[in-house]
C-alpha cells in the first residue's frame, strides 16, 4: 500500500496510508494524541490514583501498534521525569521502515538532547530485551494481535492498533480478551477509539469502562479497568 510522511497540525510527523486514508496517529496532532491518551489518561492516571501509589513504582507496560515508536520514547522521557521504572513491550506486526524513520521529527520538537534514544528504539533487535539506562527497558516483538498469549504481566496497556472502519478485527471481543488476561488485577487499558461497538466488546470480556475527553480532533476515547 502506498504510504507517505504527512504534518499533522501540532507540527509533528505521521505516517499516511493512502489506499485505507488512515494515519499512524491523528491527523490533529501526533504528539498532543500521545500525550493526552497514552501519558495524561493512561500512565498518569494509574501512577496518581490511589489504587497505585504504593505498588506501582515499577510499571510494565504492553503496546499494541509499536508503529512510530512515538509512545514509546514518550513513556521513555515520562519515566526519567517521574522516577518509574517501567518495562515496555511493542508488539508490532509490520515494522516501519527506516527511510520512514528517518523522516518523523518527534525528538525534534519533544527532546532534541535524546534524539539517539529515538533512533536506538528502532535500531536495537526485534524479539530481544533492550535496556536504555536503570529506568526504562525495552522488548519489541513482531507479532499478530491475534497471537498474544500473555497472562497478567503487565499493568498498563496503550491499545493503539488502527482504527475499526479499516481493521475491525482487532476491535473484537476475542482481542480484547487477550488485553483483559494479558492485565494483571487492577491494570488499565487506554485507547483513543470510542466507538460504542469497541466499549461493548471491552465490557463483554469484564472490563469497567469510562469515557473520557478525547485528543484535539476527538470527543472522547475509552479507559478500561480490570478489576483486582
């Protein structure tokens, strides 16, 4: 499929496809997405509520469409910042390409000085653990959604596949059972997709759904809780 690096409106980089016309991250702004449901909604809320204060120090983390790299090296920066210690798998079934990495300006506009980290994220191996510093490791494994088998290891998960209008196989109860057994008691999932087919799935499988203000561009997106 052709695809080809579009600005999104906060000046940051994505990658388009053309044949689905879908986009990697919003068209509305790249990084303000990342922040605002991944960090804001997802790893600050479970490092500030009270279910977590305690237990949460460190923090394993699973993505769902490693993609860009963009979450990650955000997560990377955020765990320097707040003294976590966080374990992040990627699980990415078609990585992109290194002429398409080369392109995206996110550590130009987020953190110049760690512009090798963003680099080094896609570099390192594919299947093999990474260790960037004491704070953040790093496993990224190239793998169908559809063949996650995890068991509650990991307490947070970004659920950041494409949208269900091109790929509603991955928006199905099937996959968000693998999200729910893949969380440990009182993890929490965070995607910005809202749909009311995708809150039903999730709450099929026992998830406790919330809608939330979405990113620029969306009203609202979805955290679901698994309860302890």
């Amino acid at each position: 499929m052709k695809r080809k690096i579009i600005t999104t409106s906060d000046g940051s980089n994505t990658i388009h496809i053309e044949d689905w016309d879908e986009q990697y991250h919003s068209k509305h702004g790249a990084i303000q997405e990342a922040n605002h449901v991944f960090i804001k909604n997802g790893l600050h809320y479970l490092c500030h509520s009270e279910r977590s204060e305690k237990s949460f120090l460190r923090i394993s983390i699973l993505e769902i469409g490693f993609g860009t790299g963009l979450n990650a090296f955000i997560t990377y920066l955020e765990a320097e910042k707040l003294k976590l210690k966080i374990d992040y798998v990627g699980v990415e079934a078609y990585p992109v390409l290194q002429e398409e990495i080369s392109e995206l300006n996110y550590a130009d506009l987020i953190s110049k000085k760690d512009k090798t980290i963003f680099k080094r994220l896609h570099q390192i191996s594919w299947e093999e653990k990474y260790k960037f510093h004491n704070h953040f490791s790093l496993i990224k494994r190239k793998q169908f959604f559809q063949d996650i088998q995890d068991q509650e290891q990991y307490n947070l998960i970004y659920f950041d596949a494409f949208g269900a209008k091109v790929q509603p196989e991955l928006w199905t109860e099937s996959i968000f059972q693998k999200m729910f057994n893949a969380l440990k008691p009182e993890g929490v999932l965070v995607t910005y997709a809202a749909k009311g087919s995708v809150r039903r799935a999730m709450q099929s499988v026992g998830f406790i759904v919330e809608r939330l203000e979405g990113p620029p561009g969306k009203r609202e997106m979805l955290r679901a809780c698994k309860e302890a």
